[in-house]
C-alpha cells in the first residue's frame, strides 16, 4: 500500500541523503565507519495520533500539511504507522460515525500499538464524559477486539477527565540478540515510535559496551528502554531519569525482566553532578549508596538540545562514554568538546523517521 505519507521507491535515495549529510557534518573529527541502520520502508510508525474532523454526516481522521493551519486532509490509511493502526482506522470510524454519544465534540485520537499487536486508543473531547459515553465506550473495545482479535483498550479524556477502559498502558516486547525484554508503555509517555528501529539501536549499543567492565552510569533513562539490555554487560547499573511516571514505568520493567543490578535515581543531570561530587544531598538518594558504585562507562541519550556545559565536563570523567543523540548538531557541538579527551570508536547511523530530515545517531567514545 502506497499512499502521499511514503514513497518505497524514493527511500534508498533519501536515506543517502541524510548519510551524506552527517558525514559532512561530522568531517572535522577522525570518525570511524559509520554503521547504517534501515527501517522498514512502510508501517515502522508504532505510535500516532489523528484530528477528527465532522463535516455534514461524515466523520474522518484529518491532518494538516506541515506548516499549514488551514483546513486539514482527509485521512483514511496511514502507511508510516503499523498495519494494526491500520487496521483499526476504517473500523473505529465506521462504529464512532453512527454513534451521537461517542462522536459528539470528539476532536482528537491517539493510537499506541505494539510489536505484540496490542493497541490503546485515545479519544479527546471537548465535553464531559458520563456514565453513558463510559457504557457506549466499553461496548466499542468490544466489538473493536472481537474484530481485530487483540487487546484494545480506550481511554477518554477531556478537561480535567481521563477515564481507562481497562489500561493506560501496553506492553511491548524487544528482541535484543535474541533475548527479549518487556516494556510497560504508558499512554503520554515517551516510547521509542520506530520499534524496529529502536531493537537496533538497542543491539548497537549492547554490543557497543561487550567488553566493558565495570559499573554503567545512564543519564535520562526514561522507562529504561536502554537500561535493560545494557545492565547484562555491567555490575551494576544507576540510571537517572527526572519525569516521574518514567522513574515508575523503569521500575516495573526492571520487576518484570527480573533483573537486580539496576538502580534508579529520580533526578536530574545536573542534581546528579552536585550528589556525586558532595555538593548536596538528596532524600530521593537515601536508599541509594552512590560510593558503592565503581563507573568505568556513561551513556546518554539526551533530549534535542543535546548536553549543556556542565554535563559535557562531568562526562568527560568516564573512560567511555556511549551517546545516542536525536539531534546531530548538537551531537556535533558536544564532540567539540569531547573529542579533547576521547576518540570517536564507533558510529552509527539509525533512520527512526524515515522521509523525514529527522536523524538518530549513536557513537562510542573512548578516552585517549
């Protein structure tokens, strides 16, 4: 299936693209190799969301173009988000449509899918819901399992209401050189949308640390996507994470995959900088003993504006440093300063969004 979101037949070339333009990028420094990691041309997106848009008796997904806050387009297959998104679009129409209660002032869907083929979906409204639209929608997860034959659940949210039938999460499952690793993933909460790609990324950089020693320092953990797989190859692990609900989530996948080397701290980087350098002291590290800990390796995978100053001298500390980053230019500007004390081992290229400009890279650093 083909459609104005994809273009199969353009992908290689687009993809050459952006290798090109991260090798320039990155010309000034004496990198390795790049490894280059594809995604599947169609069906790679495992999270979306989608206007509804009302017109006379029709009711259809709608978006805009990029850029554009004129009237939105009409949606009826998505070929960048999974084939059980897919799937379920005509089908959730087709039972919201006829359907007053739960269509009414409904403005806004939401899916998050799995490799597992399990599904949430988010219906947005600008009105209350009662215990009718809660009877109307149960009825709909029904009929949406029966007709997909998985877990659907839905969750309705407007103004200071969100109501579950029956979870506001999934679970997801990630092959990693053939171990697998379950994830709960909440609803709103940061996941990884390329699951193929994020097995990949995953893989890279436990093989990236296999003959490291040692304790691994992670900064921004989220729910422990990468703190999982990564713990086989370390004594122990303190991971640092500041949203709260994804200091939860790690700690039940931690739970769930049984592993016990893992510790998760609720702070920021810089608050981390300040306790292991005596600066202060934090009562969400009472139970944690930061001396017990021998780091020899740090990853990271900050956010788009890449690490601030002081986090870039606090890094350079570690014998290695393994930086997943999903932005290159600031991936750039912080080897600026790293590349003072540590070679560049390995480097890689991961296309989270293909057709798109948006570029993942990762890289091993090595102190000289």
């Amino acid at each position: 299936m083909t459609d104005q979101f994809t273009s199969p037949d353009q992908y290689q070339s687009l993809l050459e693209q952006k290798i090109q333009k991260v090798k320039a990028l990155f010309s000034a420094y004496n990198m390795p190799e790049m490894d280059v990691f594809e995604s599947p041309k169609q069906h790679y997106r495992m999270r979306t969301e989608f206007k509804i848009w009302h017109e006379g008796t029709e009711t259809y997904f709608a978006m805009h173009q990029p850029g554009e806050k004129s009237k939105p387009f009409k949606v009826e297959t998505f070929s960048v988000a999974n084939e059980l998104i897919n799937r379920a679009m005509p089908l959730l129409i087709t039972h919201i449509t006829p359907n007053e209660l739960l269509k009414r002032k409904l403005f806004q869907c939401e899916f998050l899918s799995t490799l597992t083929d399990e599904l949430l979906i988010t219906l947005i409204y600008h009105k209350p819901l009662n215990e009718e639209w809660i009877e109307q929608a149960k009825q709909l997860k029904a009929e949406l399992s029966n007709l997909l034959n998985c877990q659907v659940d839905i969750i309705g949210r407007s103004r200071k209401q969100k109501i579950v039938l029956d979870r506001d999460f999934v679970f997801e499952t990630l092959t990693v050189n053939e171990r697998k690793f379950t994830y709960q993933q909440l609803e709103g909460g940061f996941t990884q949308p390329n699951a193929q790609v994020c097995e990949k990324m995953l893989t890279w950089a436990v093989d990236a640390t296999r003959n490291n020693s040692g304790d691994l320092l992670e900064l921004y953990c989220g729910n422990g996507n990468f703190t999982l797989p990564l713990s086989q190859n370390f004594n122990r692990v303190l991971a640092t994470e500041i949203a709260k609900s994804s200091v939860q989530a790690a700690h039940k996948n931690i739970e769930m995959n049984q592993v016990d080397n893992i510790e998760i701290a609720r702070l920021s980087s810089e608050e981390l900088v300040q306790a292991l350098n005596g600066v202060r002291e934090f009562r969400r590290l009472r139970e944690i003993d930061l001396q017990k800990f021998e780091f020899s390796t740090v990853f990271v995978d900050p956010p788009r504006a890449g690490l601030d100053p002081a986090t870039v001298e606090f890094v350079a500390k570690f014998d290695e440093i393994l930086y997943i980053s999903c932005n290159p230019t600031t991936l750039e500007q912080n080897l600026a300063s790293l590349s003072k004390t540590h070679t560049a081992t390995q480097f890689a290229l991961f296309d989270q969004f293909p057709y798109t400009d948006h570029i993942e890279c990762g890289v091993k650093l090595v102190r000289k």
